[in-house]
C-alpha cells in the first residue's frame, strides 16, 4: 500500500517534539508498505528553517520519505501563524499533484490544523485515493477554550465548518484523544468510522537512558546547592501551564529541591522573567532526542502542567508522557483530564491544574517516597506504557485503519 500523510508540523526522529507520524510509518514500511510525509520545512516549534538552503525538497529518513515543502515563516500566535497554515494548504496540494503518478492508495491529514486535513480531501479527489482523517488536537473548540477566539469569531466559524466538512468526507477518522469520538458524535458524525489510536513510543528507547546527557555536568552543578532535582522537558507554551509550577517555588525549600525547564517555546522569556525571585529556578535550551531519557535519568521527580480548562474532558496527547514513564522516575501531574495516564499507571501523583500551592505539596509528597516506592513506580510505568504506547502495537492499528477491511471491533481493544 502507498500511504500519504499530511502533517503540516511533522518532525525526524531526531528533532526534538511529537515524532508520531515518523514512528507509525517507520513500523508501516518495515512491514513493507510506502508512505509519504508532507511537512513544512519551516519548523513551527522552534521558528527556523530545517534547512535556510533549500525550501522545498525530499529526504529519505530510513526509508520514510518527507516531502518538505515551504510555509510563510512566523513567529508566537499573530496573524502570520493563520497564513503559515494557508500557504501549507496550497503547496501541499501542488506538490501532491506534481507526484501524481506515484498514486496513492489512502491519503490521511492530520490536524494539528483543519487546512492540513482539508488539503487531504482535495488531494484524495483529484488522486482517487482513498480519504482518511486524524484529529490531535479539536479545531475550533481548541482555540475558543483556551480563549484566543470567541465562538462567534470568523475564524472559530471558518475552521468550524471546515470541521464538520472534513469529518464527514472522511471514509475514516483516527483520535488521539479518547473522548473525541463523544465530541465528534456530538457534531452528527457516525461512531462507527472514529478510531482511538493514542501516541506512542519505541519500547527500544530505554536503551537511551544510557547515552551522555550533555547537561549532566549542570545538573551536577545544581546538585550542589540544592538536594534534589525536579525537571521539566518539553515546549514552554501558553497550553503547558509552566507558571503554574514556576509559582510553587515560593512555598518549597529551594535547598531542598530545584526546578528545571528544558525546551523552547514562546512563553519562554516571560516565564523566565517570572521566575527571576527564586534561586532555585533553572533553564536550558531543548536537547536532542537521543538524550531526553538520559537526561530524565538526571531527575529525582518529573514534572507536568495543564490548563484548568473544559477542553481536557476529551482528553489529552501528550507525548512528553510517554518519555516520562519510559524513564521511570516518579511524575508530578497538575491536571484535570479524562485520560489521567499518571493515575492509571500509577507513576506519581496527580494534583488539581493551576494551583501552585497544591502543586509544591504535590512534589513534597514525591521528595519523601521510599526507595522502594520508586522502584515500584518504575516497574508500573514500564508495564503501563507497553501495554498501551507499543508504538509497534499501534503502527498495526494505524495501518488497519487505514486498510478497506477494518473491522472497528478488532481495533478497540
């Protein structure tokens, strides 16, 4: 089968964020399937260009082949974001035209915007290739729970009826979340076409917890003014809710326990200004991804930040989660989620979103756990996340789905 994916933020396995649609398609063509990825060669999560040399080119990464194709460059949340989607949408389906001749069988577009997933659709007609829709995020209630959009904004109408035009043409929609399908529904969208296929990882990459970190000298150096060490790797965006442990400092012993943020993202220099009181506050830029577990390794707690938002009642995706219990050490959650994988693995501790306070009781919960309660977090996680994150378990989903003989009742499991 020939498999094209439209994912306008796609990433290489050594890019540093959400790698799922390289891992699902890595496994798809071990199993001796095609697939194509369409990405923007602009990187949306750290502003630059992958490569200022060339805009619009093809690379091979392990047999998965990337399309990468140029979007108008911005930067944080104006209104250049809108037309990097724009500009997404036409040279994707340009350049799915200019490889006609490779026909598809299935083209799915994913969202992290709905004009990935609508490009999809014009692609699938013009191809006649069948059309398959994934939802990571749900565009516009996104926007207008977070309170960027009203409901009555043109944009929130816009993407709206995108929305329900892409849900319905799809032959297939794959969720990330596992309360989307009740939202889906909601909209008049038969159930029996949503499948739930959360993000996963490569149980293999434990082996990285025994790579060189390269900030382990700087953790070191924190150690020495501080007893332990509670981290945080991943974007620092408006959505991760970082403020929120940024203000726990203030009722924590800074002798007792640093704070340490890893990774970009556009609310990274207000919230250092925001932690400027503190002495136990530390910030350092992303690192690879074959050194993110070694680097969770450094940790004695780590740590994860939501929004109190409705939004949440559908779940959430998050990728960093998986790393998390990959590595096995004891998490801290501030969160009020349908999917609270931290309680149901039972990794850590979880405490109520936006409370500052609560969470600096969340983590001095964490400082006092025995060496054997960590040893039984470990064990929990790593159980946890094979048995429902096997990113080899969910590659064969993804492909069943997206095959003309899927059976919804084989797959739910």
């Amino acid at each position: 089968m020939k498999l094209w994916i439209l994912n306008h933020v796609a990433l290489k396995p050594n890019e540093s964020g959400i790698t799922r649609h390289y891992d699902l398609s890595n496994e798809i063509v071990k199993m001796g399937h095609q697939v194509t990825i369409f990405g923007s060669s602009f990187n949306v999560f750290r502003f630059q260009w992958r490569n200022p040399r060339k805009k619009n080119y093809q690379e091979n990464v392990n047999g998965v082949i990337f399309e990468w194709l140029w979007s108008l460059p911005y930067f944080g949340n104006g209104p250049k974001r809108f037309l990097n989607w724009i500009s997404y949408f036409f040279l994707a389906i340009f350049r799915g035209l200019k490889k006609r001749k490779e026909k598809p069988d299935v083209i799915v577009g994913s969202s992290v915007h709905l004009f990935a997933c609508l490009a999809a659709y014009f692609l699938s007609k013009l191809l006649k290739a069948r059309y398959v829709v994934e939802i990571r995020d749900l565009w516009p209630r996104t926007l207008i729970d977070f309170g960027v959009i009203s409901e009555r904004h043109p944009l929130s109408i816009l993407l709206g009826i995108i929305e329900k035009f892409v849900y319905k043409k799809a032959e297939k929609i794959i969720v990330t979340l596992p309360g989307a399908e009740d939202y889906i529904a909601s909209l008049g969208i038969e159930r029996n076409k949503i499948y739930y296929i959360p993000n996963g990882i490569h149980m293999s990459r434990i082996e990285g917890l025994a790579n060189q970190p390269s900030l382990e000298g700087e953790i070191n150096k924190i150690r020495e003014n501080h007893e332990k060490v509670a981290m945080y790797v991943g974007s620092h965006g408006h959505a991760n809710a970082l403020e929120t442990i940024i203000e726990s400092a203030k009722y924590l012993d800074s002798k007792q326990v640093a704070l340490v943020f890893i990774g970009e993202g556009a609310e990274k220099s207000s919230l250092k200004k925001l932690a400027e009181p503190y002495s136990n506050i530390y910030f350092f830029e992303s690192i690879p991804k074959e050194e993110v577990l070694s680097t969770l390794n450094l940790a004695d707690i780590l740590m994860v930040s939501m929004l109190n938002t409705s939004l949440y009642k559908y779940g959430i995706s998050l990728n960093k989660l998986n790393d998390y219990l990959l590595a096995g050490k004891p998490v801290i959650f501030a969160g009020n989620v349908l999917n609270n994988i931290i309680e149901a693995s039972g990794a850590g501790v979880t405490v109520q979103p936006e409370d500052p306070m609560g969470f600096a009781e969340g983590i001095e919960i964490l400082l006092h756990l025995s060496e054997e309660d960590v040893q039984q977090i470990k064990d929990k996680a790593f159980q946890y996340v094979n048995e429902h994150h096997n990113i080899e378990k969910l590659a064969e989903k993804f492909l069943n789905v997206c095959s003309s003989n899927t059976k919804k009742e084989g797959l739910l499991s």
